[in-house]
C-alpha cells in the first residue's frame, strides 16, 4: 500500500481498478516500421508500402489513437485529485473515515459497467454505438466539474457530483474496452500486454503532465479555480470521438423498440443475459474471477495516510503534487517492467512475488509513522517519496496481469459485457476494500488529529494482503490455459490443480444484432 491519496490517477476509477495501479509504461518508445499491406479487388491483388506508426509494439491507427486519448484524459484528469482530497478535509471537514465511505460511494458507477456495455451495443446514440456515447461521456464530466468549481458546499453536492465524474469515465472507460477486448481476442499473452501497457502508459502520462501542478495550483489559487481548469478536460473525450472508424447503423428503429418494450427486443436481451451467466459460471472464468475479487477485497489505509501526512506532518499541496508526480512517473515505470520483463511470466508468479512484495514494504510506512525514519537520518519528505516510487512501481506490475487475464478470459462475441462484467467485480472487491478499510480507521479510533493506532492499521492493512494467495491455484497454470481448450466433441475442458478435470457443453457466442 502506497502514500496514495484517496483518489486514483485514473481520476475517480483510481481507488477502483486503478487501485493497485496508477500509470503505465518507462517510454512511449515509438517506432516506424515499414510495412506492407495487400489490397484485393475484382481486377487482381496490389501490393503498396505504408508506414506504421507504433507505441508499445500497437499500431497507432485512429481507433488505437482514440483509445489512448481516452485513457490519457483518465490520467490526467488527476488534477483533481489532490483538490479533491483538501476540499473533503479542510473544506467540509470529514473524518478520516467519512472520506474513505464518500470515496467508496462514488465509486458505485464502476460496479455496474456491464449495463454500459449494454446500452452502448444495443442502443445506438445518434445512429452511433461508440462514437455518440463517447462525446455525451466527456460532457458530462465537463458538467460535473463545473458543478463542483461553482455551486458545490455541501457533502452530498460533492458526492453527487463526483459521482456524475466517475459515472463519465466510467462509461467512456468501457466504450475503449470493448474496442481493446476486440483486438486482443484470440492473441498471446504477449501481445494482450502490450495493448494494455498502451492504455495505461497513456494514462500514466495524462497523470505525469498533470501531478505537480495539482498541487502548485491549489497552494496559488484554490481548489475551486482546480476544479474549473478540470472541467475543460472531460471535452477532450469528446474530441477524440470522432477518430473512432464506425459505421452508422441506419434507422432509429432500434432506440423506439426499447422505449417501446418491444417483445422481440426484451427476448434478445434476456437471450443475451442467460448467455452471459452461461459464459461466466464456466470454470476458467469463474474461479480466476473469484481469486482477482478476493485479492481486491482487502483493506486500505489511504484516507488515514492522507489526513496523517497533511494533519500531523504538515505537508502542503505543493509537495505532494511532487509526491503524485513521482508516483506518475513510478508507474509508468511499473508498466514498462511489466512490458518489457514480466509479461511473458506466468500470471500465478507475477501475483504471487508482487503480493508478498508489497506487502513488506508496505508495512514500512510504519517507521514514517513512528518516526523511526528520522532515526536512521532520512527525513519524512525523502522517505515519502522513496516509499510511494518503490510501492507505485510494484502495485503497478502486479495490476498490469489483472487486466491482461480479464481480457483474455472473454470469449468472441461478447468481448464487452463480459469484459465490463469481470472489471466490476473487481471493482467491487476495491470499493469493499475501501468499506472496510473505512470501518477498521473508526475501529483503531484514527481521526483527522488522532494516529495513535495508525500503525497497528497499516500493520493489519498489509498483512491481510496476503490472505488471497493461497486461492492462487484458481488461476490459470500457464497463459495456454487462460482460454479453454476446445476438443473435436465440441466440449471445452477446463484444467485446475488440485481440482477434478471437468467437461462442460460449450456456449455459442452470443449473437445480437448490435454487432458486438
């Protein structure tokens, strides 16, 4: 566990599946290469040079392009975060405690994306599935931002309008997954990671550009003027809609079935309900899905952190927008470990020395704490920073294999509800973390001026960090294993340690006309 304050860098989905990540990638490393591509029509075949643009080993097309604004807008609208942070403690004086519920309260957008998956497949905005949602996604968390820059005093009006933010990056989140899930079907390991490192290095460096100003700005001009600059941002989602390559779906008979309760309509999507429960209680989904909601489910002690390092050891904005700017550059790093060493590894491997890991180190925030840190002649600042890098750099690897193993678990045909579904649940885990985590501060009596126990916190925090690894046999033996292996009878067989090998029938992909 990191220094990290209440909120991600991935602006509100931070504490959720960006808890354990924050950015990604060492560089950007970009690339031409000279391709050639075959073009075939009536006359014959034509062969033509092309130069493609990459980054990560990803072909920067405009779809990919688009994607990677997306996840860079999610980063940097960490601007925010710290605004966020004082606004809640000094502003409406919240407890430790109350912060860590509010925090996990707006997180609730995040827990129900499959719905978003849905609409966005099923009903299509202006003739668009992607396109229109994408635009109405950056919108509304430009809204929301201007709420809280103007009319905002109040804890409800900043929960609701948080909410309203995570509600547009949530929805703009699962609109470029589905579109990341489709290109990643059917690929290794390998190259399912190096998508990923893409998205999440161009959200670690919307984070970078924007992590020490987040905390100049609000030490010059106060968390309201942080507020207004951040509600320009959401817009560049908008922006980059339109390089999203979309065909529009012809007729606006779709959108009335579903005001209208058309019974064909309701049939196709209790259909796709049923397939989906169908897809999910299979064994090679439904037990890695178990192990990556257990691993996310244990406590945090961010929330007390933040007020202990702002309350008790006086550290302004402006130094922690030093801090948050390590930490973005620390995750990138992370994604580019990941990148370039580990995402070849066995996934059980990475989870399991990233877990322990982590867990040792993070329990050395117990000397920040105690002040046993200046006893070795290392002061609090140096020793914040030191800690978020190493903590940031292994929180980050160790997310990286959640989202490659998320991706690779969904079968063709319904990449984006599945996808959305499993990033929920994890979600879930994160935001039960935070509940508890919440519940153990009011238990240990730590308050915005009271750290007497905080030690005993972070200790309990990090040592039930652990508890999830033994289920480590749910996950998959070897990335060959992540899909199920389909034989000539037309069963999938689906290999455990430890466990009964097991045949089910196998489930035809979902077939909807929202050409998922």
């Amino acid at each position: 566990m990191s220094v990290a304050l209440p909120l991600s860098s991935r602006e509100d989905e931070p504490f959720i599946e960006a808890r354990n990540s924050a950015g990604n990638g060492v560089t950007f490393a970009m690339e031409m290469e000279e391709g050639t591509s075959t073009s075939t029509s009536s006359g014959g075949n034509s062969r033509k040079k092309s130069s493609r643009l990459k980054c990560f080993g990803v072909d920067l097309s405009p779809d990919n392009v688009a994607v990677a604004m997306v996840y860079f807008v999610q980063g940097v609208l960490g601007l925010a975060k710290l605004a966020v942070s004082f606004y809640l403690k000094d502003d409406l004086h919240l407890d430790p405690a109350e912060t860590a519920v509010l925090t996990g309260f707006s997180a609730l957008p995040w827990l129900v994306k499959p719905l978003y998956g849905f609409i966005s497949d099923s009903i299509p905005l202006f003739g668009y599935r992607r396109r229109s949602y994408l635009v109405l996604s950056g919108l509304l968390g430009a809204l929301a931002w201007i709420l809280m820059a103007t009319f905002v005093d109040s804890k409800y009006g900043a929960a609701c309008c948080i909410l309203l933010s995570s509600f547009s990056v949530a929805f703009s989140d699962v609109v470029v997954d589905s579109m990341v899930v489709e290109r990643a079907r059917g690929e290794s390991q390998s190259v399912s990671g190096s998508l990923q490192s893409l998205c999440w290095g161009s959200s670690a460096f919307g984070g970078i550009l924007s992590s020490y100003f987040s905390g100049s700005l609000v030490d010059a001009y106060g968390v309201r003027f942080v507020f207004g600059v951040t509600a320009l941002l959401p817009l560049i989602t908008s922006g980059v809609a339109v390089l999203v390559e979309e065909q529009r779906v012809i007729g606006p008979e779709r959108v009335s079935n579903v005001l209208s309760g058309n019974p064909s309509f309701l049939e196709s999507s209790k259909e796709n309900i049923i397939q989906l429960w169908n897809a999910f209680r299979q064994p090679h989904i439904f037990f890695p899905t178990v192990f990556i909601f257990l691993w996310q489910a244990t406590p945090q002690s961010d929330s007390a952190m933040f007020f202990f390092l702002t309350n008790k050891l006086g550290f302004t904005p402006e130094f922690l927008g030093r801090v948050k700017l390590v930490t973005s550059v620390a995750s990138l790093v992370g994604v580019g470990l990941y990148n370039g060493f580990l995402k070849d590894v066995p996934l059980r491997k990475i989870f399991l020395a990233t877990t322990i890991a982590g867990s040792v180190l993070g329990m050395t925030q117990v000397f920040l704490v105690t002040g046993l840190n200046r006893q070795i002649g290392m002061s609090d600042e140096w020793f914040t920073i030191g800690d978020s890098l190493i903590l940031t750099v292994l929180s980050q690897a160790s997310f990286m294999p959640v989202l490659v193993l998320a991706a690779k678990l969904c079968p063709e045909g319904m990449e984006a509800t599945l996808f959305a579904t499993l990033m929920s649940i994890s979600n879930g885990g994160n935001v039960l973390g935070g509940l508890i985590g919440a519940g153990l501060t009011e238990v240990f009596g730590v308050t915005r001026d009271k750290f007497d126990n905080l030690a005993a916190l972070i200790i309990l925090c990090n040592l039930t960090s652990l508890l999830p690894l033994p289920l480590l046999r749910l996950l998959p033996r070897d990335d060959s294993d992540t899909a199920p292996k389909i034989e000539e009878t037309g069963e999938e067989i689906c290999k455990y340690p430890g466990m009964v090998t097991t045949t089910s029938p196998v489930y035809s992909p979902i077939e909807t006309t929202n050409g998922i």
